[in-house]
C-alpha cells in the first residue's frame, strides 16, 4: 500500500512530500516513523556528494539550515540511531504526526491507510528566549 507523506509548516502549507510502501494496511505510527527514516537515510547514503539531509530529524553534529540539515562532510548515517531521535521527537512534542487531520498520540496507535490517507508531520519550532 502506497501512502503519500508529507511535511507541513504550522500554517499548513506543504514544504517536503515524499510516497512510502508499506505490505499491510494496519499499521502503527511506530511502524511509519521507522519506514520514512529508513527511506530518507537510504536516499541520503546512496548519494555520496550530498551535505545535506533533508529528514525528519537532525542528524548529531549537523547544522540547522532552511533547506534541512548540513553536515560538515558526507557520511553515512545509521538510519537506526535516526529512528531513535525520531522516537524521542514524537514523545518529546517536537513535531507531530497528522493522519487523515487527526493527531496521532501514541507509538503503537494503529491506523489503516489507503489510497486516499494522507499523513502530514508538523515540526514544531521551539520559540526564542524562553
């Protein structure tokens, strides 16, 4: 099953889109968390004159840029400890995942997708000085 996913800013304007495949309809948030990062990880790898990392999550000592995240030079990133971030993201409300415009709350929350599912995540952007 082919699912559709996308980034969005707070406004609800669409910065990143990407189509995931997963072999059952039923699946957790967990298992869609796993599934980008696994995919945006591999793309990044495949590409060994790429500094920047257009992910979920900000791989460790990488800078923040307006385009994604920029390492000082290529090198493989361990899809692994990028799903662990993610994780800790997700509990941690530093974005959050919309499924058919209904938040997801739990990691082991199922949902059934389909051809029509749309699933947006929303990075929340800590405010400046406190």
């Amino acid at each position: 099953m082919q699912v559709c996913v996308r980034d969005e800013s707070a406004s609800g304007q669409s910065l990143y889109e990407i189509s995931l495949e997963f072999l059952s309809e039923r699946i957790t948030v967990r298992e869609l968390l796993r599934e980008r990062v696994h995919h945006e990880v591999r793309e990044f790898n495949r590409q060994q004159d790429k500094l920047i990392f257009q992910g979920l999550v900000q791989p460790t000592d990488a800078e923040r840029t307006l385009n994604g995240s920029k390492l000082r030079a290529h090198r493989p990133l361990d899809w692994e400890a990028q799903f662990a971030l993610a994780l800790e993201g997700f509990t941690g409300n530093a974005f959050f995942v919309l499924i058919d415009n209904r938040q997801a709350e739990e990691l082991d929350e199922e949902f059934v997708v389909g051809p029509t599912t749309t699933v947006s995540f929303v990075k929340l952007t800590p405010l400046v000085g406190g």
